[in-house]
C-alpha cells in the first residue's frame, strides 16, 4: 500500500514558463503603449496575481485598465503562451519515480486550471497525474471531487 499523495505546482517547478509569460506581458503592456520593463523585470512578476501585477505595472488602479490589459494577455497566452512552457530538465525522471513511491500525484496550481491542464497535456505530463487543481479565469478556485 502507498499512502503517500504528491502535490506539484506546475510553473517554476515542473516547467519553466518565463517566454511565454514575460512575452505576453509585453504585449499586453505594448499594445496599451505602456512603458514595458526590462523581462528580467517581468519575470519577476511570475507567481503573484495577474491583477495586482498589471496594476503595479501600469502604475494604476483603473479597474478598466487593468481588466483590459488582463485580457490582452490571457488572449495572447491563451493562443501562444502557454505552449512556450518547456519541462525543466529531470522532471520526467523524478515523476518516474515519485509514481513508484507514492499513490497519487497531482498539480495544484495557482495557474488558471483551462490553461494548467491544456500545459499538462501538450507536454506529455498527464500520465504521472490523477488530476490537475487550479483556480476558474475568474479567480474562483474549483472543487475537489468528494
């Protein structure tokens, strides 16, 4: 028996998702033609809220604003982006193992669960996972089975 369950997040642990984000970010900000950091900058932003990140970067808590500059992004991520994720080096390896020592493994995710699963199954993860967690777009988290 193998009690353990293993829980992953997905970008900066399983994948490196810098090109795709700080790429979006840019378009996002050049198409407001908004100043647009450096991407070391942008990268630096890689985790938190999108929200709070584009109203810190914009300098503003125009909520029309920044809901716009949201959706620029998700557009482009949602077409482009997210395929620009790439395994880091050893992943496969270590979920080779982990399947042999634990019960379960599962994503859980502060990314948007559409685009989180869409990431697992492009590259070849979904077998090492019983299931991929993450919030709605809207930020709303979603349940877990019972």
């Amino acid at each position: 028996m193998k009690p353990l369950v293993l829980l992953f997040d997905l970008d900066g642990t399983l994948t490196d998702p810098r090109p795709g984000i700080v790429r979006c970010m840019k378009h996002a900000l050049d198409t407001l033609r908004a100043p647009c950091p450096s991407d070391d900058v942008l990268a630096s932003f890689i985790g938190p809220p999108l929200r709070e990140t584009f109203a810190t970067l914009l300098e503003t808590s125009n909520r029309s604003l920044v809901e716009r500059a949201l959706a620029l992004y998700r557009e482009e991520y949602g077409d482009t982006g997210l395929f620009e994720n790439r395994i880091y080096a050893g992943v496969g390896q270590m979920l080779d193992e982990a399947r042999g020592a634990a019960s379960a493994a599962f994503v859980a995710t502060l990314k948007p669960k559409l685009y989180a699963d869409r990431i697992v199954r492009r590259l070849g993860l979904e077998p090492y996972f019983a299931g991929v967690y993450g919030p709605e777009l809207e930020g709303r988290l979603g349940r877990l089975p019972a």
